[in-house]
C-alpha cells in the first residue's frame, strides 16, 4: 500500500525569548505563520520548508528551529528530541499579532534621523521607473535640446538645487531613479523591509494624498506637494534657471 503523501509534509516550529521580539519585524507579512506568547518565550509554527532555511530565521537573534515529529520537537538533523510539543498555547496570526507602533516623528527630511524605524531593503521584484532625481548644474545643457514631445509627457519640480520629475518614458537624463507604491516614490530595486507597511505610511504621513513621499535607501522620506508639480517645458525650466542660482 502506497504511503500517504500527507505524512511526509514536516512541520516546522520556532522559539525565541520574548526580549527579542522586535525582531520578527522582518517576518510580520508572512501570514501563514501563528505567533504565541508563553511566559517569557516566543513561540511560532506554520513555516513553509523554503521559509525554515531562509536568511530571515537564520538571522533572527537567539531563535530554535525545530521540526515537530509525533508531538515531539527536534533540532535540525538531529535524532533525539529537544522538548515536548508545547500545548493550551493561544495562537494568532503573526501579521495580526504583531501590530506596527509608530512614536512622534519630525518631518524627516534626507539626512535628518528618522524616529520611526522604517526600513528599505533591496527588493525581489523589478517595477518601472517613473521618476527621476536629478542635480541641475548636470542637466541644464541637455533640457534645452530634449525633443518637445518628450518632455510634454512629463511633470517636475524643483527641490533645492536638484530636479524631480515624474512620468513615462523617462528623460534619459543622468540622476537616481524610482518606482511607485502606494503614493511612495522608492528608489528603484528597493522595497519596504514589511510589505504590508506602505500603506500604513500613507495613512499617518499622507492622510489627505496630497503629497508624494520621497524616499532614501536609509528609511527617511521627503514629502512633496503634488501641487508644486508642472509641465515641463525648455520655457519652464529656464525660467526657473533664471530665478535661481545654482551651487
């Protein structure tokens, strides 16, 4: 008789001290896993095999995998087990249980330090670009000499001494580059570290949509009008040259 396949599936448990629970941050958008508190330890199970081995346990501080086989738990490979399967623990859903807290923040321009501690991280999957930042002592000369149709096609604005525009297809322009999410502009190849955070951002730092929020790799933000944004033109931006100086 053929063996059911159901017996071979593993599953896999988790424990760490509830001192380091901050740090399932980085997993909170896995919403198979249950979360459970015990005393002083955090107990977690319903990984996928792929999310047992990934970097994200690993690098979890002081945190025990184990697989759970007839009620019993055992470390990886080994062939005794560590303890009993732990029983009355009341589980919740760890994108549920976790919940996101966010202190009082400045306006969190680039280069002044974020309070709320949001992070970006090199993303899994490309989108299009449909901005770009660029100096404007790099670009004046090549404006002028842009095809009319090209820059009909886009909207911009000026931030200190560099350029922001916005729109499809981009100028070919030197600058840095970003995608959209959720009213966000990210750089490109980056993401929030907790997928499911943008639009928790939007809600606290953006709540009538009315701005764009521009961010750096290093999790602070630029809020931009979007009324500030206007057609770009060779007229506009030179007259925006000649009220300006540029460093």
């Amino acid at each position: 008789m053929a063996e059911d396949p159901s017996k071979c599936i593993k599953e896999f448990w988790a424990e760490l001290p509830r001192a380091d629970e901050d740090f399932l941050g980085s997993i909170r958008d896995w919403k198979n896993v249950q979360i459970a508190i015990d005393d002083d330890t955090v107990w977690l199970k319903g990984f996928t095999e792929e999310q047992a081995i990934s970097a994200d346990i690993q690098q979890l501080p002081n945190c025990m995998l184990y697989e759970l086989r007839e009620g019993l738990l055992f470390k990886k490979a080994a062939l005794v087990p560590s303890k009993k399967m732990r029983t009355a623990l009341l589980w919740s859903p760890i994108d549920k249980a976790l919940r996101l807290t966010f202190p009082a923040s400045n306006q969190n321009y680039f280069g002044i330090s974020e309070k709320v501690q949001v992070r970006l991280k090199p993303g899994t999957e490309e989108y299009a670009a449909i901005a770009l930042l660029s100096t404007i002592t790099e670009i004046k000369e090549s404006i002028p000499v842009q095809p009319s149709f090209k820059l009909e096609k886009i909207e911009w604005t000026v931030i200190d001494s560099r350029a922001l525009f916005l729109g499809t297809p981009l100028l070919s322009l030197p600058g840095k580059t970003y995608w959209t999410k959720d009213g966000h502009l990210l750089p490109t190849g980056f993401d929030f570290e907790f997928k499911n955070l943008s639009t928790l951002l939007q809600q606290k730092y953006n709540e009538e949509l009315d701005k764009w929020l521009l961010w750096n790799e290093n999790g602070t933000y630029l809020p931009i009008k979007k009324e500030n944004f206007r057609q770009l033109s060779v007229s506009s931006f030179r007259l925006t040259e000649k009220t300006k100086e540029w460093i």
